[in-house]
C-alpha cells in the first residue's frame, strides 16, 4: 500500500478497472473514503439497483477519459449529471454532478475494496428496495 502525503492529508493509491479491462485507472484515496450507497430511482435504472460510490477529491483519478463514453442528463433541481462508462462493456466508472462540482468513482471499480469500511446511505427514504431494510440509515460519515 502506497502513502501519499497531499495538503496534511493522508492518502491511499488505489487500482481498478472495469469489468473487460479496457478501461484501468489509478485513484488516490482518503484512508477513510467519503463513500455514499445511493438509493434514488435514477441510480437505480442506470444499474439495476442501488450504488456505491465514492467521492473524489479533485485531480484523484488518473484516467483517460475520452475513452469513455457519456450520458448527461437533468437530475433534481436540473442539475447537469455526466455519466461516464466503458465503451464496450458498459461498465459506470464515474459520474460528474454539477451541483457538486465533484466526481464520483463507482466503488465496485476497486480492485481492492477492503478500505471501504464506511458508508452513507442517500435517498433511502425517498426510494429503497423493501427487502433493503438499513438500521441507522441517517448515520454520518
Ligand atoms: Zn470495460
Ligand atoms: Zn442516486
């Protein structure tokens, strides 16, 4: 495990790539990663069900991302939302969200998930599966 030091911060070097492979990337982490379980009805047609993913810092992620293809699209309060994925296997690698200003790395990505200890769970009680049940849904990071 590689320790970058960045602003008094303590950082975690990470790889990942999707599910084909084409797209790789490096990823620079905070020990405890701001990590979010999405359960809005958006997120949920995109993949399925609900997602997990993490908040990056700017300038974390080294990728290149025209090799990705993109969705953009309004999500609540018109906001502008870029969906990044992989040109051949579909795979989400990130999500930009203008309201924001911050990307958003799909944490399944990792190829080692073993940092991601913690996380929020957002729109729950707007929209979860009921056999999702989560105690503690509001807990902060
Ligand atoms: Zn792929
Ligand atoms: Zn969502």
């Amino acid at each position: 495990m590689r320790l970058y030091i960045m602003s008094e911060k303590i950082f975690v070097q990470k790889t990942g790539s999707c599910i084909c492979g084409k797209v790789k990337f490096t990823v620079k982490l905070d020990e405890i990663p701001r990590v979010f379980n999405c359960h809005c009805e958006d997120c949920r047609k995109k993949i399925g069900g609900i997602i997990s993913i993490i908040e990056l810092r700017e300038n974390a992620i080294d990728l290149k991302i025209d090799e990705l293809s993109v969705y953009e699209h309004n999500g609540g309060s018109n906001n502008k939302i870029k969906k990044h994925f992989c040109k051949i296997c579909a795979a989400p690698v990130l999500t930009y969200v203008q309201k924001w200003d911050k990307f958003y790395l799909y944490a399944g990505l990792l190829d080692d998930i073993s940092i991601l200890k913690k996380a929020i769970n957002i729109f729950y009680e707007d929209s979860h599966f009921p056999f999702m049940e989560i105690q503690n849904s509001k807990l902060k990071l």
